[in-house]
C-alpha cells in the first residue's frame, strides 16, 4: 500500500476511534485486497484448508468490527489483523477437528482421507502454538514473523512499522525460523 493509501488507514481508524460510523466500511473497502492477500499467503501450501480465503477474511474483519479498534495506525492495525487472523484460523482449525471427532458418534472409516486430514489440523495448531509460545518469550521476534511470512512484507517494510533496522529483522528472522523449527520438529 502507498504512502498515501498508509495515511487513509490511519485517518480512517482515527475517524472510526471518533465514532464514525461510516469508518469501518470505508477502512475495510480500502484494505480488502490486501487482506485477501495476506490470508490467500496464510492458506498457501496447505490442501486441507480449514476455510476459503475469502471466508478467512470476512470472518477475521467481522471479529475486528465487533469493538472499535484502537490501532493507532496502519501497522499497529496490520499487526491486529494478523493477530486476528491467527485466532479465526486456530478457532476453524479447533471447530474442523471437534466436527470429525464427531462428539458422541462412532465413525468408521475406510480411507487415510480422515487421518490425513486430522493431521494436517495438528500441524496448523502445532504452528499456533509455537508462535504463542514465541510470543510469550519474544513478542518482537513474533511480530516479525506475522508481518513477513503472513502479511508477506518485506523486511525494511518490517524494519520502519516495528521502528527497528532491517538488519534486526534478519536477525529475529533467522532466530525465530530456527526456533520454530525446533518446536515444531519436537
């Protein structure tokens, strides 16, 4: 997004913090396509996707509008979106699994479809949880992640909305690739 577009976000969530009405609309018609974007880069590499990207973006913008935000401005705002984005895909990930577990009934199945499924949803929790986990010893080092791997932004676009050098980037980059590995390998 311009520079230009950068400082609508910022006025738009000024004007939603006033109690513009009109904001809300005008900030997601503004952002949609970005937001497709970052969740089209979420799904990507997985075949059993918990939801369609444009499911994943309604229902993440949806939960954004429950509470007026108070992003101060548009990468305080990105970084809630890809927080938000986190939960709504950990939330259908949960939802997926309890459905074919199906509560009380016995399933009986003659095909691998189920476990790889089943599998598949392990691994997307498997990640949430490594990035929590990050979060809690890290919470720079997560960001950094979030807005290169799930926002798809470069590192000096990383660098000027965390206010750090790009060279800090890389290295949290690095740190948090490797740690992630490790957890996600354990």
């Amino acid at each position: 997004m311009s520079g230009e577009g950068a400082s609508d976000v910022t006025a738009l969530l000024a004007a939603w913090r006033a109690g513009d009405t009109t904001a809300p609309d005008a900030l997601a018609s503004l952002v949609y396509e970005e937001l497709r974007r970052m969740a089209a880069r979420r799904l990507a590499g997985s075949s059993q996707r918990p939801l369609q990207t444009t499911e994943l973006v309604h229902e993440t913008f949806a939960r954004l509008l429950e509470h007026p935000l108070k992003a101060s401005d548009r990468s305080h705002f990105f970084r809630t979106v890809a927080l938000a984005l986190r939960q709504v895909l950990v939330d259908a990930v949960r939802r997926q699994a309890a459905e074919k577990r199906g509560g009380d009934a016995i399933w009986v199945t003659l095909e691998k479809a189920d476990e790889i499924s089943a599998a598949q949803s392990q691994d997307w929790l498997a990640v949430e949880a490594a990035l929590a986990e990050l979060e809690l010893a890290d919470a720079r080092k997560c960001r950094v992640v979030e807005m290169s791997l799930l926002m798809g932004l470069s590192q000096q676009e990383v660098a000027e909305a965390l206010e750090i050098s790009v060279p800090t980037v890389e290295r949290d980059l690095r740190f948090a690739r490797a740690w992630l590995r490790e957890r996600l390998a354990a």
